[in-house]
C-alpha cells in the first residue's frame, strides 16, 4: 500500500505566505485536501512558533495541537 504524505500546504504556506496563514485557514483548506484522501497533510515548519507569536498573535502550542 504506497502512503502519500502532502507536503505543499507547508512548503508553500513558509515560502509564499511568510508563515503568515492562520490556524483557521490552515483547516479550512485541510478540510478540502482531506477529501482526497492522503495519508497526511503536512502543515507545520519550523517557524510555526516564531510567526504565530509574533505575527498572528496565536498560542503556538494551541496552533499544533489543532493540527
């Protein structure tokens, strides 16, 4: 059984939005790439903490526990 893990949301949400989308975007359009089916979504990088502090005025803590 080949397992296909989607990488674009955080590959484009770091490199096109600056990290800037908000939790409630991020699921929203998760609930869409839901429907087709893959494995996993991948959301989160490695400047999850540091945007939703300091520029979305988000708990990082409450943004991956959403995921």
């Amino acid at each position: 059984m080949v397992k296909i893990v989607e990488t674009s949301v955080r590959d484009g949400h770091q490199s096109l939005f600056a990290t800037r989308m908000t939790t409630a975007e991020v699921v929203e359009l998760c609930k869409e790439y839901d429907k087709v089916g893959f494995h996993a979504i991948e959301v989160w990088g490695g400047a999850t903490f540091d945007a939703a502090m300091r520029f979305l005025n988000e708990d990082p803590w409450e943004k991956i526990k959403t995921g």
